[in-house]
C-alpha cells in the first residue's frame, strides 16, 4: 500500500498538523491577552502602588518574565508550524 509522504500531503493541499496549529494559536492568542492584561497592570501598580500589589515585587517580577517568555516561545512555535519549518 503506497501512502503517501508529508510532503505529497502538503502539495495535495491537506494540513496534517492542523489541529496542533489551531491549539498553539489559540493558547498563544490566550497568552497575549495574558501579557497585555500584566503590561496594563504594571502601568497601573506604578501609578498606584498601595493598591496594585499581590505579592512581592521578587515574585510579581517573576510571573511577568515566566508570562512574556512563554509568550515568546509559543509565538515562535506559531510561527514555526504554520510556516512549515
């Protein structure tokens, strides 16, 4: 039985990662909102700082990077899947 390789596939039009790329696009599109929702926030702690703190500044900052890097990295995959690369 010949079945045909991934890059018959591509050529004959079907996306055989499909579903994987709609689920990292739609994780990414959550972790931008996520990131704009902290970008927003620290606008915010910075003009009001009594009220905008949860926790440490050590730990706040931590959130930030662990949120913007993720975001970088499943920016990348996006990029990565849907480019073929």
């Amino acid at each position: 039985m010949n079945q045909p390789s991934g890059d018959e596939e591509r050529a004959s039009g079907r996306n055989v990662a499909a579903p994987m790329v709609r689920l990292v696009g739609t994780a990414t599109a959550v972790m931008l909102v996520a990131c704009m929702v902290a970008l927003a926030w620290m606008v915010f702690a910075a003009f009001q700082p009594e009220f905008a703190h949860f926790a440490s500044i050590e730990l706040e900052i931590v959130i930030v990077m662990v949120l913007f890097a993720s975001a970088l990295v499943l920016v990348s995959v996006l990029a990565l899947l849907e480019t073929g690369g």
